[in-house]
C-alpha cells in the first residue's frame, strides 16, 4: 500500500504549522510563573509585512509574486531568519519559522531576535536570469521597509534559496544603500568571495553532527533512546538531500561511521541496507534531476512509507509535518533529530513520546545555520577574515614548541604529529570550532533542563523552556 501523499498545500491545511509550533510552547509556558499576558506576548509575532510585486520577465510580460517577511521578537537586534521560496509559503508557515528562530537564537545564544521571509514561487519554473530580477524586486521591497539591513534585519537562505540568492540580495543591498559601509552584513550564507564565511554552506548539516555526538556523550539521554555507544554503525534514514540532510548525512557517514540506509527525495526513497554513498547518490541527483535510476539501491515511490524504515536514527531534513498522528505509531526509529524545522507535529510528538521514541527538536538540531551565520555577520562587521591576525603567530609559537621539545629530549618529532602543532587555524577550523562549542553547549542547556524539572518529559519541552527562560531574562533586563 502507497502511503497517503499530500501535496504541500494540503498538508500545511491539514496540520496548521503555527498551531503546532504554539502547542509545543504552550508546553513550556503551562511550567512557568510568567507576568500575566507575556506567554501571549512571546508567543505572536511583532509584525508581518505581505507584499504583492509585479516583475517584467525576459519573456516581455509582468509577472506578480506574492512575498512575506515576518518579525517575531525585536529584544534583539539585529533580527534573523532565512528567505525561503516555495510554491506553498504561506502567512502562517513564515509566522511559525520566524517564532523558531528567535527560540533558536535564544539556545545558542545567538544576540538576535526571530523573523523569517518567504516568497511564493516555484524556483524550477524560472530561468537564472528570471530568477534573479524577481530576487532583486523583492529584497528592494524589503530593504525599503525596513526589512532588510545589517542592523535590523538579516535574511539568510532557507529552502529553495541559496548563496546566489543572497548575494544577489547584498549586492542590491548596497546599490540601494552606497553610504552603508557594512552593506555585506546585511544578509548571511553569501559566497566566500562575495562577504561570506568559510563553512556557513555546511553549517546546519555540520551542527546536527555536532549535537548528535554530544547527545552520544550523555548517557543516560543514550539509555532512555534504547541506544548505546557511539555514532559508529548506526542505522540512519535521511529525509531530504538538500542543503541540510546532505551534509548531516555526508558527515555522519563519512566522518563518524554511520549506516545511511535510506535517503528520502521529493520522487521517492532508495534503500540499501549496507548503506549508501551520499556523493554519489547527490551527484546522481544533481546530474538526473532526481533519485530514481540511481544504481545499487532499491528504489521506491513511496517516499513517506520510507520514513518508517526501522533505523536507530531518523533525520527529517525536508519540510514540516511529515510525522504526523497518521505515521507516528508506524514510525521505527529510536531518535529522531529533527534537521527540518517543524517535521513532527506536535500531536505526533505526544504519540512518539508514548512510544519512547526521543526527539531532539528542530530549535536546537538546526541551530547550526544560525550559528555560523552569526559568526559571518561578525566578520562582515569587523571587515576581518577570523585568523588572520593571529595565524602565523600561533604557528610561529607551535615551530618554537617543536623545537624546544626536539632540543631538550634529543629524538626528533614524527612528522604528523609535528605537523598538527605548527599548524595555526585558518577560518574554517574557527568556524567549526565555534559551531562545534556552540552546539555542544546548547545541547548541554537543553538536557540539564530535562533532568532538572520532573515536570518535563521531553527534550523538545526542554529545549522550549530553556529558550523562553532566557528570553524571558532579556525582557525582564531591558523592559518589553
Ligand atoms: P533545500 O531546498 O536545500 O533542500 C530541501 C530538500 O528536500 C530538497 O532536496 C528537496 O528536493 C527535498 N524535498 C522537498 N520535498 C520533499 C518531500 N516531500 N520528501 C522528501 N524530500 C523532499 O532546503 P534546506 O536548506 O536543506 O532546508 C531543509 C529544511 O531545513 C527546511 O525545513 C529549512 O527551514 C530547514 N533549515 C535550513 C537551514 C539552512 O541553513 N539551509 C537552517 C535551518 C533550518
């Protein structure tokens, strides 16, 4: 049997992605002593601005788009959150997304407040060029708004978007704005020869490997998924092979000995019990348009029945509401780390917990994104590649170690060894570094909120309530 497929506006009228995400705060706010009317107040969005633009097309006509860039907490500035096109943005979804990312911020403590952007548009049905003048018409809209600018408002990609878009975006940004010397820092995820930073592209798939090492570390969290050891040999199931899940899943693999025994796309699923190569499969993909076809794999139509293949780790890294109370009985993994925003329901995540089933939340698995997007409008700021002034400083003092050690013991250093201490970190170590401290750090916030309140029984409860503590310190500090 071929499991239910919804296309995407169905789905999103079936399971309303803003009513999920304020049942999952609910959860939250129902275990806090808040002021009366502040759980209301955390929980709406400031301000929303829908646009409709007309767009004149190399095909000679005008062409109208219909775009959205919502505001959830300004207690921050600047505030932070990607631009995602889709045929099924809506008000709602952009409202949700822009709720998450200021809880998203808030766990890593990233100093930004949530929003969120989107614009209805299937991107395939347009040429480059046609994509790139609806791009500019709509990041004009918004830089005339108030919407876009490094001091206010920072877009970054999100589905369907990409580095292009974004410098595309900044490179508007500052025709518009030419006295703004900090034009770049405007929007995030840019190229690297355009303002961006080394590591921003794989930084969301880069963080979810991150927080499930440091979910590996904690013990007891392994024990209560019914897991043991380590990343080594575990089965994974990858939904979506774009930006996110193709790096969490590259990584796992390639890096920590993960299985990868089915990768889910748009078409459908493929599954190979001993586990998949994701380059290939990708570069399969980039070069077919599709899955379907790729050699040793099974492949299937059934792309949402692939979602319960028995694994040990589940990542949904494409779209929202895939676990629902339809599938969540069905579902046969042990954790699911959620690269997706918004990919269980909250009605599917009461069934998983029944079921013992961990989930590590979207606020907290995806945060990577944000991180590293952070640590690039720093550098956009500062107008300095991170490294640069200390580098061969500390490669320098690593040579002198080197030396020292090799005079005073008389035997000579083995050459890898030598080579690790001499070398001085270049902007992607730092990247990681920070992303990988960053991670490691929130995850250690979210768990300690767990085991802390018996009231929680949940690490999505956790992560919520973590977030809306300190979100609500920041109010209470600098007054609502
Ligand atoms: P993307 O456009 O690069 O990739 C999405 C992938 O999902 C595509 O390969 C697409 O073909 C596939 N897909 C679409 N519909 C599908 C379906 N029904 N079943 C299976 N696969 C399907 O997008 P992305 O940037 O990887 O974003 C994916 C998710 O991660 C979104 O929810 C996004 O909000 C979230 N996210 C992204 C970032 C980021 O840095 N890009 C950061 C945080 C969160």
């Amino acid at each position: 049997m071929i499991t239910e497929h919804l296309d995407e506006h169905t789905r999103f009228e079936r399971y309303p992605f803003r009513d999920s995400v304020n049942a999952m705060v609910d959860k939250a706010l129902d275990l806090m002593d808040l002021p009366a009317g502040l759980p209301e107040h955390i929980k709406f969005n400031d301000t929303v601005l829908q646009v409709h633009f007309p767009v004149k097309l190399s095909d000679g006509k005008y062409h109208t788009f219909k775009g959205f860039r919502a505001v959830h907490s300004d207690h921050y500035a600047p505030v932070k959150g990607g631009i995602r096109y889709s045929e099924a943005v809506n008000r709602d979804e952009v409202e949700a997304l822009s709720s998450l990312m200021t809880y998203k911020c808030a766990l890593v403590n990233v100093p930004f407040g949530g929003s969120k952007g989107g614009l209805r548009i299937r991107p395939k049905d347009y040429s480059v060029e046609d994509l790139e003048r609806i791009t500019r018409a709509f990041a004009k809209i918004l830089i005339e708004r108030g919407y876009i600018s490094p001091s206010e408002n920072v877009p970054a990609p999100d589905m369907g978007t990409g580095p292009r878009e974004m410098a595309w975006i900044a490179d508007t940004y500052r025709n518009l704005r030419p006295n703004d010397i900090n034009y770049f820092a405007c929007v995030t995820g840019k190229p690297v020869g355009a303002g961006g930073i080394h590591g921003r592209h794989e930084a969301t798939g880069r963080g979810i490997q991150y927080i499930i090492r440091e979910f590996f570390r904690h013990a007891e969290d392994v024990k209560l998924a019914r897991l043991s050891g380590d990343l080594d040999g575990k089965r994974v199931v990858v939904q979506g092979l774009g930006n996110v899940g193709y790096h969490a899943a590259k990584f796992v693999s390639e890096e920590d000995g993960a299985k990868v025994v089915c990768i889910i796309e748009r078409h459908g699923a493929l599954l190979n019990d001993n586990g998949l190569d994701i380059e290939a499969v990708k570069e399969w993909m980039v070069e077919t348009g599709s899955i379907k076809g790729y050699p040793n794999a099974t492949f299937t139509e059934d792309g949402l029945g692939a979602l319960e293949t028995p694994c040990d780790i589940l990542i949904p890294a494409a779209l929202e509401s895939q676990i629902t109370k339809e599938n969540a009985h069905r579902i046969a993994t042990k954790l699911i780390v959620e690269g997706a925003n918004g990919p269980v329901t909250a009605e599917a995540d009461d069934i998983l917990e029944e079921r013992g089933i961990i989930v590590l939340p979207d606020a907290l698995c995806n945060a990577g994104g944000v991180t590293v997007s952070y640590f690039e409008w720093i550098k956009n700021i500062q107008h300095i590649r991170f490294g640069r002034m200390q580098r061969r400083l500390d490669e320098y003092r690593g040579s002198k170690i080197v030396e020292a050690l090799e005079t005073m013991t008389g035997k000579t250093m083995p050459a890898n060894l030598k080579s690790e201490l001499v070398q001085g970190a270049d902007e992607l170590s730092l990247v990681r570094s920070g992303l990988d401290d960053t991670m490691r750090g929130a995850y250690q916030d979210v768990s300690e909120a767990f085991h802390r309140k018996d009231k929680i029984t949940n690490f999505r409860t956790a992560a919520m309530y973590s977030a809306i503590e300190k979100l609500v310190f920041t109010y209470q500090n600098m007054g609502v």
